[in-house]
C-alpha cells in the first residue's frame, strides 16, 4: 500500500516532467524558487484528502480539480510567468512615473 509520501513523490514526479520544470528553470533562470513553490502548490492540492478545494471564492469538488491539475502543461506555468512579468512592469511602471495614472486599477495585474 503506498503511503502518503509515496505518493507526494510519485505526483512530485510526475508534474515535474508534465510541466518540463528543468525546462522553465532554464527558461526563468532568476524564478527558480517560485516554479517550485508552484509545483509544490500543485502537487499539495492534487494530494489532498479533502473533499473541497477553495479555487477563489468558491468551493470545488477536489475529484474535479485534481482532474483538470492532471492535464495541466508546460504551457499553462508559462502562460502564469508571462502574467506575473506582465505585472511586475505595470508596477515598475506606475512607481516610476507618471504614467501610471493612465492605468486602471484592475487587482488582477
């Protein structure tokens, strides 16, 4: 029977190469940590024993959103970095110059 840890591992394993983690690592150089926090998160959320997972507001059948964890891609983490850059130059923007009045204040970005 596989114990909790066996199986941490064996999702651990398994999104790692799903998701090309030595790949976006090359890719992202300076977020190493935060490309594991996300497979760690990942990975956690998919092990879990509860039977709902909060996805913003919103409490989900976890059997769901294991499902759609398990068909996420490389694609999909790229697709979160290129967001958060995206932020990242709005505030470095809005901070350092005048600029930034011309933005909206959408908490998302």
């Amino acid at each position: 029977m596989m114990d909790e840890n066996d199986r941490y591992q064996e999702y651990f394993d398994y999104f790692s190469d799903q998701l090309s983690m030595d790949l976006l690592k090359k890719d992202y150089p300076y977020d190493s940590e935060m490309l594991d926090n996300i497979l760690e998160l990942i990975v956690e959320t998919v092990c879990t024993k509860r039977p709902l997972i909060r996805i913003g507001a919103e409490e989900r059948p976890a059997e769901i959103v294991r499902s759609r964890f398990m068909k996420l891609n490389v694609e999909h983490i790229r697709y979160v970095m290129s967001w958060r850059y995206i932020k990242e130059e709005r505030h470095s923007l809005e901070r350092n110059s005048n600029l930034g009045i011309y933005f909206d204040r959408n908490p998302l970005l």
